[in-house]
C-alpha cells in the first residue's frame, strides 16, 4: 500500500477560493474604492442579463447609491428590476432633451 494521501484527497477543495468568502465582509474591510470596485464586479453582470447595451453606463448609476442599498439590490433581482428599469427611464429622458 502507498504510503500518500488517499487518491480522493484534494485539499482544494476543501478550501473556498479566497473570494468565496463573503462578499459583504470583503466590502467590510475595503477602503471606499475597493467598495465600489468590488459592488461593481458583482452588479455588472447582473445588469448586463437586463440590458447588454446600456450595463455599463447603468451600473455606473447604481454605484452611486449607498452601500446597504447596493447590496440588497445585489441579493433582490426583483429590486434590481427595478432600480435598472428606473435608470433606464432616466436614460431615455436625458437622452431625449
């Protein structure tokens, strides 16, 4: 018998990759810039499957509300929803005038 670890072994996978570690206590530790840069790597795609065309300029909206509320929009899409149809109303009439 080998004298190794047993073949299904992997210390890996026991450990969470570093950013699987609760966002939300990353935020905590984070200066304001890692804030932002860290609510905007999770907004992003959330607001890129709403609209692909406009994700930047509307993720870039959202980065200006508060912190707390970042976050409930990033746990509650029926929130998100929202804010991104609001924005995107905001949009259209500043694209408008």
């Amino acid at each position: 018998p080998s004298a190794g670890a047993p073949p299904h072994h992997h210390p890996a996978a026991e450990m969470p990759a570093p950013h699987t570690r609760s966002w939300t206590e990353s935020l905590a530790t984070a200066d304001p810039q890692a804030r932002t840069d860290i609510l905007g790597e999770k907004l992003f795609p959330l607001v890129e499957r709403r609209n692909p065309q406009m994700a930047g300029k509307i993720t870039g909206m959202l980065l200006e509300l508060d912190t707390q509320e970042l976050i409930n929009l990033i746990e509650s899409p029926e929130q998100l929803d929202l804010k991104v149809n609001e924005a995107m109303d905001v949009l259209s009439k500043h694209h408008e005038s």
